[in-house]
C-alpha cells in the first residue's frame, strides 16, 4: 500500500491558490532529494554509481540544479535539453545524449560539452564520424528483440525502433576500436514504468554477459553499463513502491559473478532514472469548475489533458485527493474530464469519490515526470505555471503559466 498524501495543509494551498491561480503543477523539493539519496544509496556498494536524471521527466533548470546537488548527471536527448543541462552547470561526462533519428547539430553539440554520446543505430557511426567526428569514450544502444518482453507503455523490444541488435552490437564496437576509439559504454533501457525489481536485475544480467563477450571477442575495455531508466512509481494506492534493496542486492551478485570473476573489474554502473525521481513529487492543482449530469457524472476542471497527458495517452491511474474532503467516504462515482474538445480528455473514469462541490480543489497525484513537460497546445489551451515547494517551505514560482502573448508568438498576423 502507498499512503497518498499531501505535502502541504488546505490552509497552505489555500495560499498558495491566492498568489498563483490554478490549475499549476507544484513540486515538493523535499521529496525529490529524498528519493535520489534512496537511488544513491541503495548502489552505495559500487563505485562512481551515478543517476542521469531523465532531463524530458521534468525539464525544468531548478529542479535539474537540485539534483546536481544531488550528484546526478542529465541524460539528454535534444539540443534543448543539452542547452538546460549545460546552463545549469551539468557539463562533460555528467551528460549523456541518448537520443535516437538524432540530427548532426545535436551530435555537435553534445561532442563540444564532452558529453558522452550514446548511439542508437550502427549507422550512426559513419553519421557522427562524417559530421562531428568520433570522441574518444562512446557508447552503444542494445535491443534485445524478442529476446525479452517489454511492457505497455514502451512496447516490446523487437518491435521498439530503438537500441541496436546483438550482431550489429559486435559489429560497431569492432568498428570503433578499429577507427581509434578507447573508452566504451554499453545501455539498454527496454521497460517503462516497471515495479518489478527482477525485471531490471534481468537487464543487468543481459548487460554484464554482453560487456563479458563484447570485451573477450573484440578485446575492448567497458567503462560503464547503463541500466537505463523506467523504474516504476507506485500510482495506485495498492501497489507498493519499487524494492530498490532487492534490486541493487540482485545486481550486486550478478557483477560479482560476472564482471568481478571475468577480471572486469572496475566497471562504473549508472542509470538513466526520471520518473523514480521526480513523478511522485509533482502535484497537479486544479478547481472543479462545473458538475454536469447526463448519462454519466462528469466534474469538470479547469486543467485538462494538455496539463497531464498520461491518462489519456496510456489509460493510466493519477489517485485524485479532493482537498478537504479526504476524510469523506468516496460515495459519488465520477468521470473527471478536462475541456478539450477530445473525449479522451478524463483524468479519471468512473472514479469513486467523495462528493464534489463547484470550487473545490482536487489535487492529481504524481504529476512530476512525464506531465507539464508533455503538454502542448491543442485547443488554445496554454501550459500552466510549475510551482516548487522549497525544503524550508517557501514556494517559488519555477516557470510561469504561458500567455496568450506567448501562444501568438509564433505566428505570422499580417497577412
Ligand atoms: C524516457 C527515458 C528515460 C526515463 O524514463 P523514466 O521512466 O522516467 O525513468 C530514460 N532513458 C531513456 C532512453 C528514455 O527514453
């Protein structure tokens, strides 16, 4: 069970709705530092272990700040997010671009801020030496196929366009040692939003036997292996949190029996983690503006699925609290729907709920990756502003809600 909870009273939200008007998305900087202390912990048995922190989670400067001060790195996987990295001090190796269908500018980039550049296709070797020419440390994208299962959200391996094949894998890293490259990386990351911890000790497994063979048929040296990201979130009050213990304690096993026997030790290992972060730290603040009663119980708020596209987008759960009321049995059973002219625009179907009144707040949990930063903006409908709660309580306004000044932006109006 995962208790869903508030971080902050009626009375504090209350103030905070005074000052900034919903719907906003609000972040609780308490909480995103415990959890990247839980990640770093839990690998304080290996050396270097570092999190880049899935920059299209949350794209957000100061949140990226806290988490360099948490000692994580970014993983990027555009030119924009190289730039919000680069500005806010992640430099060199605490980048990684993994990207895919990636442009020759972004691969410039990335080359000129000594990040480490992970690529996605076999390619992509002759594209980066051609436009950029090749760093010294690179690493490769691998894609089991239908070798493992992955799940709904990313879909399974031998259908993802992602990640190279084995063959092609012995073949690129025969290639770059070839062309003078010294130092290696190998990545994978085939689930999202995964809760099982064995479903990740098997990617480290598939990970430490391929650095095994990769480094004894092609007589190449592994700096690190990347487990990716996609540890999952507990949304739903019954389930329970990822067992990050049982986790490392599997990987731990397996580099000893692998990596430490085969003599292939040091070998750094890090991850590419978003959603663990950040998503159960974000908080979607919205006002239900109407009540209709037709052939079902519609609320409907003044936030819609371009604030929160998830439940739209994979039919996924955000536990609703209507704030106020978390005492109240859940008698009512709701649709809670947005304003878009789109039917698939709900937050919740069939939702049972305490009854709701015209202005009350309902608060949409576990809103931090994966939520403002894939809005856009169908219908006129603008992003909202993105609020953090700071350790000492204060709240500071992290990115303004946009305009209609900002929405005609980009328009040509004269003719
Ligand atoms: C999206 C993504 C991540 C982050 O996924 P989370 O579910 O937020 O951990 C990491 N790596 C790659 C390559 C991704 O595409």
């Amino acid at each position: 069970m995962t208790e869903k909870t508030l971080p902050f009273t009626q009375a504090q939200l209350a103030e905070i709705i005074a000052c900034y008007p919903t719907p906003f998305h609000i972040y609780n900087e308490a909480g995103i530092r415990q959890s990247a202390r839980q990640l770093k912990q839990a690998f304080a048995w290996t050396d270097g272990f570092t999190n880049y922190f899935a920059v299209k989670a949350l794209p957000n400067p100061s949140i990226l700040r806290i988490l360099k001060e948490e000692g994580f790195g970014a993983d990027c996987s555009s030119l924009p997010e190289l730039l919000l990295a680069e500005r806010v001090g992640i430099i060199g190796t605490d980048i990684m671009l993994t990207s895919n269908e990636t442009p020759a500018e972004e691969y410039c980039k990335a080359q000129e801020m000594g990040a480490i550049i992970n690529i996605d296709d076999i390619s992509h070797i002759d594209f980066l030496e051609q436009h950029v020419g090749l760093p010294d440390l690179i690493s490769c994208r691998y894609n089991p196929g239908p070798q493992r299962e992955g799940n709904a959200i990313i879909g399974n391996p031998k259908d993802a366009k992602y990640g190279l094949t084995y063959d092609q894998l012995f073949r690129a890293y025969a290639i770059l040692k070839e062309k003078g490259v010294k130092r290696f990386g190998l990545h994978a990351m085939i689930a999202s939003n995964e809760l099982n911890p064995q479903y990740f000790i098997e990617t480290a497994n598939m990970l430490f036997d391929l650095v095994v063979a990769l480094s004894q048929q092609i007589g190449i040296t592994f700096s690190f292996v990347n487990l990716g990201g996609g540890i999952g979130i507990p949304y739903r009050p019954d389930q329970i949190a990822f067992d990050l213990g049982a986790f490392s304690r599997g990987v731990e096993a397996l580099y000893h029996s692998k990596i430490v026997q085969n003599g292939l030790h040091p070998l750094q290992i890090v991850m590419e983690c978003g959603r663990l972060i950040t998503g159960p730290h974000g908080y979607l603040v919205t006002t239900a503006l109407h009540q209709k009663e037709t052939y079902k119980n519609y609320i409907g708020l003044d936030a819609c699925m371009t604030n929160l596209m998830r439940p739209a987008l994979y039919g996924a759960y955000h536990h609703i609290t209507v704030v106020g009321k978390e005492q109240l049995s859940a008698s009512h059973t709701y649709d809670v729907v947005g304003s878009l002219c789109e039917n698939f625009d709900k937050f919740a179907i069939d939702r049972k709920l305490p009854k709701i009144d015209t202005g009350d707040i309902l608060v949409i949990h576990d809103t931090g990756a994966h939520g403002h930063s894939m809005g856009f903006n169908y219908n006129g409908k603008l992003r909202s502003a993105e609020l953090l709660l700071r350790a000492n309580g204060d709240i500071q306004l992290i990115r303004r809600a946009e305009t209609i000044d900002d929405y005609f932006r980009t328009l040509e109006l004269e003719g």
